[in-house]
C-alpha cells in the first residue's frame, strides 16, 4: 500500500527555522508531495492561523502542534539523562494534535506566556553580554536585541537568530572572503573560522558554538524558570487541547541512547505511568533499522507514533522524511507515521479512531 507522505515536527519563523517564511516551508511540502504537515514550534501558538490558511490554499492537512523544555527533578536528581544528553532531568515535551482555533486560557495560558518571556529574556541577557565581548575585542558593531526582535523573529527569540544577526553584521561591514575571516578570528578571540564563508549555516553554527554556548564569551546560563515542572507541561498542552508526547532521541551517531532511553520497556512503563501515551522521533538522527524497533515497539504498546525532520537550524534539508543511513522511510515506518497522524488528526478534530482521522485528511487533500 502506498501511505501518504507526513512531516509532523515542523518549526517556523515563529520560533527558529530554516525557512524564511511559512510559505516557503509550505511551498516546499507541497512540491516533494508531503500532505500532512505539523507547526511544532517552541513555546507558541503564534503561527496556526497562518499555518491553517495556508495548508487550506495548498490542499495539504494541518497539523497543530507545541513545543516545550520540562524538567523532571526526580530524573535530575537520580542523574538520568532523558532526552537532553548534557542535562540530567531535562525533557523536552511536545504537545500534538492542539486545538485550532486556540483555546488555551486562564492560568495556563499564563504560565506559557512566562515560560516564552523568560526564554526570550535570556537570549536578551546573552545580547548584552555579546556586546560587551564584541566593544572588548573592537569589532565595529553591535546587535541590537530590538531590531534582532523586529526583524529577524515572529516573537520567540532564540541564540539562533543572534548567531544569524552576527553573521549578517559581518557581511555587512566585510565584502572580502579574507577580511571576514579576518573579522571572524577576531571574533572567536584568534580562532580561524573552519567554514565556507559563504556557508551561511555552518557560519552561524560556528558563531553559535564559539561565542553563545558553555564556554564562550557570551553564554548566559539559562534560569531554572526557563524550564517548568515537567507534568506542568503536561498541564498545558491537554489544556490547549493536544496530546502529551515525548521526543526520543534513540541512538545517535556512535550507536549510544541515554540513560531513560536504552531500555526500551522500561522507558515505555514509565512514560505510561506519567500520563505520556504518544512519542515522536526526528527521523535524521537515527538509523532504520532502531527506528523500526523503537517505533515499532511503542506502536504495540498502544502508543501514537509520529515522525519529522524539525528544521529548527539554518540548514535548509528537504521536507520529505529520511533516515540517517537512507534517502527515504520504509515502508513500515511510513505507515506507523501514517497511523500516528490520523490519529492525531482524529483527536484535533475532537474525534477518536485511526479511520476517522484518515478520512478527515483524505478529504482535506484531495484536490
């Protein structure tokens, strides 16, 4: 049988992404013939009407979605590393499936708007500090927060868009391949730039590693506010109306997984025991063959599967799903990806079953 295409962990310029525009991303799915496409992005509901209007002009099904960074204190203080390999504790959470029009209201609505202002808070303490580390070296410019808020964001700001205001700042001032690296040395405090100039992403992943992370002249770390109790989360999104559902990482590029996620069962008992009973993975990190036990696995453990590509870096990669090790899904995970999104287009749609799901996308797709 042949399955539908889905891409279910989307971000958007209404968090950080690839794209210029949600039209572009947009564009994009319909041209590699992804149907079923999710906004994922952090801490916003911002992007779903613009999302809805504009699945609608292309015949593609939306769906809407969140993302969130929780902490479990008791993973931290047992040391487990959930789903974030450097931080014990910290999980991230999406919510699927939310409600459209938005519903959220009242006390949830307001814990999301802190946890989104105290993000954007901390990038602005990191803006600061930027400058002071780029007056301390000359660099002839500053990045003014404001304008980074004006026009490089939809009002989620993220140390992705400083690293991007950096680079645009150095092709402003630098139309030489040599002065900008130049500049770039100067900038990392004598470290050359390994990167392609003209490589925007790699450029900005190198201003991001040298200058905003642990260690550089710039990091700020990020205030326990920042991070809400993980069945808070929880709170939020069945509030708003989604499903609570957990991102693995499964095996990354050695073959490792971390401590809450090497042992399948266990995990799954877990994850069922705080309320959590849907997962997705982003399928680039892993192999086949581990998404195919893992997802299948969960799968029969009653849990909803979905999978995307979240494309919350620089990197413009297609929208279409592949693998680690292979251009494209298999079979079987792409009818797993296919069950998952019916079902999440189910609840959306304040409906229960796989097929009601999929006739409510088959309906919306079809031209």
């Amino acid at each position: 049988m042949k399955y539908v295409d889905v891409n279910a962990h989307l971000h958007t310029p209404y968090s950080f992404s690839a794209f210029e525009n949600v039209s572009q991303a947009l564009d994009m799915a319909a041209e590699e013939g992804v149907k079923v496409v999710g906004i994922n992005d952090f801490y916003s509901l911002d992007g779903y009407r613009e999302w809805s209007e504009e699945c609608g002009r292309r015949h593609l099904f939306p769906l809407f979605n969140i993302e969130f960074i929780s902490l479990n204190v008791e993973d931290q203080a047992a040391g487990v590393r959930v789903n974030d390999p450097n931080n014990p504790g910290r999980t991230y959470l999406s919510g699927k499936g939310l409600d459209y029009p938005v519903t959220l209201k009242g006390r949830e609505a307001q814990l999301l708007a802190d946890v989104k202002a105290e993000s954007n808070a901390q990038v602005g303490r990191m803006c600061e500090k930027l400058n002071a580390h780029l007056d301390s070296i000359g660099a002839g410019f500053r990045i003014s927060f404001a304008e980074v808020e004006k026009t490089l964001t939809r009002g989620s700001i993220r140390e992705r868009h400083l690293a991007k205001a950096v680079r645009l700042s150095v092709e402003q001032r630098c139309s030489s391949e040599s002065d900008r690296r130049a500049l770039y040395e100067k900038i990392f405090s004598g470290k050359a730039l390994k990167s392609d100039p003209s490589d925007a992403a790699a450029v900005e992943n190198e201003i991001r590693g040298n200058l905003l992370k642990a260690g550089g002249a710039a990091f700020v770390p990020e205030d326990p506010k920042a991070f809400l109790p993980m069945e808070t989360v929880q709170q939020i999104i069945t509030a708003a109306g989604g499903i609570p559902t957990y991102p693995f990482l499964a095996d990354d590029a050695k073959g490792n997984f971390t401590d809450f996620e090497e042992d399948l069962q266990k995990c799954a008992d877990i994850l069922k025991k705080r309320g959590i009973r849907s997962c997705e993975f982003i399928t680039t990190r892993n192999t086949t063959a581990v998404l195919e036990k893992y997802a299948g696995y969960l799968v029969d453990e009653g849990f909803v599967v979905t999978f995307g590509s979240e494309h919350n870096t620089p990197a413009l990669e297609p929208i279409r799903l592949r693998t680690r090790d292979s251009q494209d899904l298999s079979d079987r995970l792409k009818e797993i990806n296919w069950r998952g999104a019916c079902l999440v287009a189910a609840h959306q749609n304040g409906l229960k079953t796989f097929e009601e799901g999929e006739e409510i996308i088959t309906k919306a797709i079809t031209k």
